[in-house]
C-alpha cells in the first residue's frame, strides 16, 4: 500500500476530533476528517487546498502549523459558510497562514463536457501553489466534484494528493474518478478507501500532463450541470 495513506490510517485514530467544535452533518464524518488529518502530517504537507470551507479549515490549518511557510487557501461558493469558517479559524489561535475566498460555481467547458468549477481568476491556482495536498468537499451538485480537479491539477506538486469525499455516493462521485483517469490516464493513480466515513478516493498526481477531456457521457453530463446550477441560482446566497 501507498506508504503516506497506510501511515495515516495507521495513526488518524490518535486525531482528536472534538464533539464541542464538529457540527454535525454539516461537516466531513469524522473519521473521514481523522484521515485527512492524519494524511497531512503524514505527507508533512505544507499548502494545503480546500475546495468546500468549514471544520475541515480548521483542522487541516491545525495539523499545517507547525511546517513553516504554511499556507492554507479554502475557497467556497456559499459566503456564509466561508465567513463561518473563516471565524473558527480567526477565533482559534491558530497562527498558520490561511486564506478563505468566495467563488461562484458556474457552468464551463473543459473539452467536450460542460461541467460547474469555482469561478476563479485564470492561473491563481498555480500562483498560489504548488499545494501538496488538496481536499475536495464541494456541495454535492451534480458534477460540481470532476472540474475541481482538472482546476486544481495544473497547481499540485509531482507527488501530491487530492483527496475527494463521499467518494461511496451513487451518481456523480463515482463518475469522477473514471473521467479523471481518462483524462490524464496514468499521470494519476487514484485508490479508494471505500470503509472511512462515506468513502473518500484518494489520488496521486503522479506527473504533469495535458488533459484529453473524455467526450464520453458529455451530453447527458453538460444537461445535470444545466439542471444543477438552475438549482444551485435558486438555493443559494
Ligand atoms: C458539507 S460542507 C463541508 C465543508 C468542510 N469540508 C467540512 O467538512 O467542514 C461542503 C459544502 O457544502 C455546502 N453546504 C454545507 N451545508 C449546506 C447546506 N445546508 N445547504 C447547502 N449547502 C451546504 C458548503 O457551502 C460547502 O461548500
């Protein structure tokens, strides 16, 4: 096994996940944030990338702290919930560097598929990298999850990770990974850890490589995303 993903699931039962701080259902099930935790310190990660800002802010900010030159970019569609996180992060004492920033998700072409990415300005992603480690959290709109990584690849070291949750849910998130090793084939190993919380597919980058975005189920693909950000106009702040 991966000697970074065995080192955490060796250790995540030593993180302490505090009842008092973990909200619930509105944040990662807690042994899927006990591995995160464990598999930044495992990897000594230093910047960390978060796509869906919350408690999972907060202890991935915690477990960069003592690396210098850290830095942590959480970024969020949903003001509210980034401005929450932004204060159990403000209010914490944590001394790590950490930045929250607001994107709307909208519809955009990545080849042939039409699929909701954070709307963010062209190339901060590697200006602010590269990120050893990425989490993508991301509300569970169809297809919100697949552009996150093709938005997030370009700025992840050689050897880093992304690491998706619910990777068990039905529909979208099984979609993902399929579609990811299409499109960068083996520049990218993936592995699912199908018995922590609801799944989560932990994948390497293995090297830099274009993307050939797959045609396959782009049509039915480009009419969820349609479908989704109606949704998400009329739900959302
Ligand atoms: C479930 S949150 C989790 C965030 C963080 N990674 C954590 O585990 O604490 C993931 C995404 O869902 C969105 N979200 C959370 N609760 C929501 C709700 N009740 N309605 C709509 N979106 C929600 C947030 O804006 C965020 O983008």
């Amino acid at each position: 096994m991966n000697p970074y993903i065995a080192s955490a699931v060796a250790e995540m039962d030593k993180i302490n996940i505090s009842k008092l701080e973990h909200p619930g259902d509105e944040a990662m099930d807690p042994s899927s944030c006990r591995f995160i935790a464990a598999f930044a310190r495992a990897l000594k990660a230093r910047k960390v990338l978060e796509f869906g800002s919350g408690f999972t802010s907060l202890l991935l900010a915690r477990e960069i702290e003592p690396v210098e030159d850290n830095y942590l970019l959480s970024i969020d569609d949903s003001a509210a919930f980034s401005a929450q996180a932004r204060e159990a992060f403000e209010t914490s004492g944590c001394r790590t560097k950490a930045e929250f920033r607001v994107a709307p998700l909208r519809p955009r072409f990545y080849g042939p598929r039409l699929l909701l990415s954070y709307s963010l300005p062209k190339g901060l992603l590697e200006a602010l990298g590269p990120f050893d480690l990425v989490l993508i959290d991301t509300p569970h709109h169809e297809f919100g999850r697949e552009a996150v990584f093709y938005d997030a690849f370009r700025a992840v070291a050689p050897g880093g990770y992304v690491v998706m949750d619910d990777a068990n849910l039905p529909k979208a998130e099984k979609v993902c990974v399929p579609n990811w090793r299409a499109a960068f084939g083996d520049a990218v190993d993936p592995i699912l850890l199908e018995g922590i919380g609801e799944g989560l597919s932990v994948v390497e980058k293995v090297d830099e490589r274009a993307p050939r975005y797959t045609a396959k189920g782009a049509l039915p693909a480009g009419f969820k995303t349609l479908g989704a950000f109606g949704r998400l106009l009329l739900a959302r702040d």
